[in-house]
C-alpha cells in the first residue's frame, strides 16, 4: 500500500513539474510578443442643438433653410498629441473612392493631446438643386512625410436640396 502511495506521488509531482513548465512557456510567449496596444482617432457628427448622433439634416430648401450646422467631433487616442485636420467636401457624385478626390470647400484644424476631443460647429449651405453628399474627411500629420495623411475615418450627410414650392 505505501509502495502504490509513493509510485501516485511521483505521478502528481512529474504532472506538477510538466504543468509549471507547460504555463512558464505559455506565460513568457504571451510577455514577449505582446504588442502595446495600437492607437485610433475617431471622429463623429453631432445634431446641432442637442449635440448628439440623431436629428442630421436631411431636407434642405432653398432661399428657406438651405444652410445646416453640424458639430464635427474628433477624439485623439493615438498615445501622442496629433494635429488634426477635418476637411469638409461637397459632392453630388457617387462616392467611389476615399478620400474623395475634390477641394474640400472648408478645413478645420487643431492639435490635440491624447485623449482630448475637440467639437467644431460646421455649417454648409447649398444652393443648387439635387442630391448631395457632405462628406467629413479626418486627416491626421505625418512627421516623416511632412504632410496630412487621410485616416479612412470619415462621415457622410447625404443631403437632398430641393426649391422651395
């Protein structure tokens, strides 16, 4: 009986050994190769008078409202202060590439610290008739480049313009 005793002692302690090795691997691979965490920007709209994501303009009717404000928001979770920029395009053309390859009719620019946000109030007016898309772009500077860099983070109002009747 103590002989078996012994031989189940020698089981658990080589399993023991077997296990603290086993979780001393898993442990140093996932501390060596473990990425600091990537940063991101974002950037979001806000209704004018609630400042919240609801209530966008749809509608717009000329000489009676065809003018509209938004608040463009933009949050710095890059882990370093970023010079942000918002350019804001007008198009009536379908959107099939980003950024989207026109002027932007206003540009918007700050540098923020980690972690700050920053709204800016936008306001647009068209005159013309149709359909449109108003398109929020946020860029963000690149040192090495010496210039802004589209971040793919971007907002689209699609708008309809229609005369008043």
């Amino acid at each position: 009986m103590m002989e078996k005793l012994n031989e189940n002692r020698g089981y658990m302690i080589a399993i023991a050994v077997v296990l603290v090795f086993v979780s001393s691997l898993v442990t140093g691979y996932y501390i060596i190769t473990r990425l600091p965490p990537e940063g991101y920007s974002t950037i979001n709209l806000l209704d004018y008078q609630q400042k919240k994501a609801i209530n966008y303009p749809e509608l717009l009717i000329i000489n009676h409202n065809n003018t509209f404000n938004v608040y463009v928001e933009v949050e710095n979770h890059m882990g370093t202060s970023q010079q942000c920029e918002v350019r804001l395009k007008i198009t009536n053309e379908t959107i099939t590439t980003l950024p989207v390859p026109i002027d932007p009719i206003n540009t918007f620019t700050k540098t923020l610290q980690n972690g700050e946000n920053w709204e800016n109030l936008a306001t647009v007016s068209i005159n013309q008739p149709g359909n449109y898309s108003a398109v929020f772009e946020l860029w963000l500077y690149d040192d090495k480049a010496n210039a802004f860099k589209f971040t793919y983070n971007y907002c689209v109002l699609h708008i309809e313009v229609v005369n008043q009747t």
